[in-house]
C-alpha cells in the first residue's frame, strides 16, 4: 500500500507505480500488459462508482490489441510497451463508443480512431476506456446528459474541473497512468489542478491537432496528463512527432522530454503574475497558498519576481477566437446533434455565428500583440507562473463559479481567465501540483512557457515538483 501526503491507496500495488516504472518492468519484461490490464480493471470498478471518472472501457479490445504490439516493438523514448491509457471522450477511437457527452451522439461508434490514438497505439498504448466529458467539452464541470456528473477524488462533493476531468479524476484514483486530455479554455490545465496531478497543454501542432475537421484551428490542442512530470513528458514523448493529416504538426525534437526533466534543476528565473495584471480575480486562500509556494521555490534555488507581461485586450481576443472555433465545428455537426446542446453551449455557437470579419481581423492583431509581450517577457525570464483558477474547488452541483474575490462573475467562462492567455498567444502552458491547500485539497500552480518550449517548460515543471514534495497521489476516493 502507498500513500499520499494524508490519503490513504488501497488499490493494486502496480497501480500506485508511476508510469515511466512501469514501463521500464514493461521493457525488462518483468511484467506483461495482462498483469496491467488485470490491475487496471481490477482499481477501476472499485472506484467507479465513486467518482465517474472513465464510463466507457473496452478491456477486451486492449487484451486483443496486446498482439500487435511485440511487432511494433521499439526502444524509441516514447514507446509505452503495453502500458493502459485512458483516451478523452471528444476523441474517436475505432470500435469504441464515443458520444462527445452529448445526447446526439450517445450512440455513435466510430469506424476510425483519431490520428493521435493511433500513434499513441502504435507506440505501445492499450486503450482501456473513454474518460468523461462535459457537453462538447464546454465547460470546467465535467457532467453531461449521457453519463451524469464525474466528481472530486480528493472530495467527492466537489467539482473535478473540465473539460477533462474524467481524465484527472482516473488518475488521481490509479485507474490507469497515463491519460489523454484536450485543452482550450484549460480543459487539461483546470481539472489537473483540482485532481493533484499533471496536464500540459503543449504548443499547436506538437501533439497532432485538435480535429482532422477543422485542422487548421490552433486554439484546441491535444495533451498529455499524468500523475508526475516525468510521466508527462513520457506521454508527450510518444505523442509527439510529424502527422500528415495534422497540417500544423511539425516533428518531435531530437532530445527527448523525459531528457529536458532529468536536467532540472533550480537556476530559473521565474514571473510570477498573481492576478495577470489585475484581470484574473483570486480568493485570499488562493493568493496565500501560491504566495507559499513562490515562498518555497525560491528557498530551493529559484529567482522568483512578481511580474505581469501586458495582455491587454485578452479576454475579448480570447472570445472572438472561441466563438470562431465554435462557429467551425457547427460547419460539419449534424444538427440533430445540435438540438440536444446545453444553453452554455448553444450561447456559444451562437456568439461565433455573429462575428462579423472586423471582429476576426481584430482577433488576430490582439492575439499578435500579446505574442509580441509574451517575447518581451521571456527575455527576462524563463517560465510565468500564475494561478490555473483563482479558486478552489466549488461544489459539483454549481455548474460554473459565480463569485471570486469578492467579483461577482457574469459569464460562465469567467472564472477561467487565467488560462486565457497560453491560449490565444500558442503558448505550451501545464499545471503541476504545489501541495495541499485549505481542506486539505490539492492546489495546481500554471507555468506558461516560450514558444515551442515544452522542454524548458518540463524541467520548470519538475523543479516545483521537486521544491514542493512530489507528486501526490494516487488515493482513494475522499466522500465528501
């Protein structure tokens, strides 16, 4: 049995192993992906009924798909040698219920995979199950009319954060040790978070594309979430690399990530923006916890300055581009399936379908000119650090947070401003643990870094992790 700081894990012993672990058992062959199977399936129906995390499995088309994988064997640094991953429910997988969480497609099973998920098959993945979703995976409340809500591990009353929050919530529980996330307003970096573990929204391009419909659109990315930075740069390892049918991707580097998290250490300059300027409001336990957590980097060899790059303009560029991505997919959806969509999510496709193309050219010059700060700013340091929410998790029943610092909020992407700016600049952006908060809840802390600087971002990020004690988990399910 392993434990986390204060949370007791009860489940399999190979379960509670990090990723990179036991790949490399996978790789000596002290172990066979059946023994993972069996362990995985054996943790997931434990906890399933407590947290909602991953409602579709497919365990026998990992068993079935084990086979192929002594013909694809490689040494390659993103081979995962038969290691089971959860794949998000917005992203096809042949054979494989897939319903984007919404009443539509509650039926649809798709003939094709996604490219990614072929890649990541490929490279030794076992698909073991679809993790849940909100709506189109609009929101940061990960609950939807087709299998009901996912909840908090770490408090089972609480919010999960979206749009992945199957994913985190299966990882924080050691369902499975790696799983697939996608990101636009923080969709990997919100539920990471609030989880106690790792989700990187890595740089357009770099891990595929967000659709093969709409696939010159680089404000939706694909990324890898996991339960430690090394995990996570394991995953991005084996996701990255050149896609044809991508026309944004672009080849994986010749250093492997799980290298850049080896040569972490603590000579990094780092931007800390408590409230980005003034734009992001925070709640006081959000802003002591994280003032805590600069406190403790910079006893760790860190140079830690309060700073702000302008982003000015962010949060309409911000909007603009969401209701044009909105706007996109509506182009090629099935308006049976549209009828069914939550009023968030109709308001959504609605805005974008009322941009005129002054508001579009105002789009792309915003977005350039916080590019342009986003430069100025690196020159003076290596990583920005900033709250991923400016609270802590509400209850899973309000469907999004109204009231932050004393601001009252009028829209339901508000409270997400933070993740905004990665967003609309293309920048590689992640959230990592720093410890237990108030209630004993995991707080995330954002790092945003350089362009196509997933590297440097990755050993910022293994640095924290490091300063702040380590990854967290896994744990049992926490009734709230």
């Amino acid at each position: 049995m392993k434990s986390s700081v204060t949370h007791p894990f009860t489940g399999p012993d190979l379960c509670a192993y990090e990723a990179h672990a036991v790949v490399a058992l996978l790789r000596k062959g002290e172990i066979e992906p059946r023994d993972l199977i069996k362990a995985s399936r054996t943790r997931t129906e434990a906890v399933e009924p407590s947290i909602n995390a991953m409602p579709t499995t497919c365990w026998d088309r990992a068993e079935a798909a084990i086979a192929a994988l002594a013909k694809g064997k490689s040494d390659a640094p993103g081979w995962l040698a038969g290691l089971p991953i959860g794949i998000k429910d917005l992203t096809p997988v042949a054979g494989v219920r897939t319903t984007f969480g919404t009443k539509g497609l509650a039926d649809n099973i798709p003939n094709a995979s996604d490219p990614l998920v072929e890649r990541l098959e490929a490279r030794g993945a076992l698909v073991v199950g679809k993790t849940n979703t909100p709506e189109m995976g609009a929101g940061a409340n990960t609950f939807n009319e087709v299998f009901g809500a996912t909840v908090n591990p770490w408090n089972t009353s609480m919010n999960a954060g979206g749009s992945s929050g199957g994913a985190a919530a299966g990882l924080a529980t050691g369902e499975v040790w790696l799983s697939h996330g996608s990101d636009h307003g923080g969709s990997l970096r919100t539920p990471a978070a609030y989880c106690g573990i790792v989700g990187m929204r890595p740089s357009p391009g770099r891990a595929g594309g967000a659709s093969p419909k709409a696939g010159y659109l680089i404000e939706s990315a694909q990324g890898p979430m996991a339960r430690s930075v090394t995990d996570c740069a394991l995953f991005l390892d084996a996701m990255a690399g050149f896609e044809p049918r991508f026309p944004i991707s672009y080849p994986a580097p010749d250093t492997p990530f799980q290298e850049a998290v080896r040569r972490a250490d603590g000579k990094l300059r780092i931007g800390f923006s408590p409230d980005l300027g003034g734009i992001c409001p925070v709640d006081p336990e959000m802003a002591d916890h994280l003032s805590s957590a600069m406190k403790q980097l910079e006893r760790s060899g860190a140079t830690v300055e309060e700073a702000s790059p302008d982003v000015t303009g962010l949060d309409r560029t911000y909007h603009i581009l969401r209701g044009i991505s909105w706007v996109t997919g509506s182009q090629t959806l099935d308006p049976a399936v549209r009828q069914h969509f939550k009023p968030t999510l109709e308001e959504n496709t609605r805005f974008g379908e009322s941009l005129t193309i002054q508001d579009v050219a105002e789009a792309q010059v915003g977005r350039m000119t916080i590019f342009n700060a986003m430069q100025a700013f690196f020159e003076r340091f290596d990583v920005l650090a900033l709250p991923v929410v400016g609270c802590m998790p509400h209850p899973q029943s309000e469907e999004w947070v109204r009231e932050i610092g004393g601001q009252n909020l009028t829209g339901y992407m508000d409270w997400l401003r933070f993740a905004f700016l990665a967003t609309t600049a293309g920048l590689p952006a992640m959230s990592v643990p720093v410890g237990l908060g108030p209630r004993n809840m995991p707080v995330g802390l954002q790092l945003v870094g350089k362009p196509r600087g997933e590297a440097g971002l990755l050993a910022a990020a293994r640095f924290v992790e490091m300063a702040m004690g380590g990854p967290l988990g896994p744990i049992d399910p926490v009734q709230g």
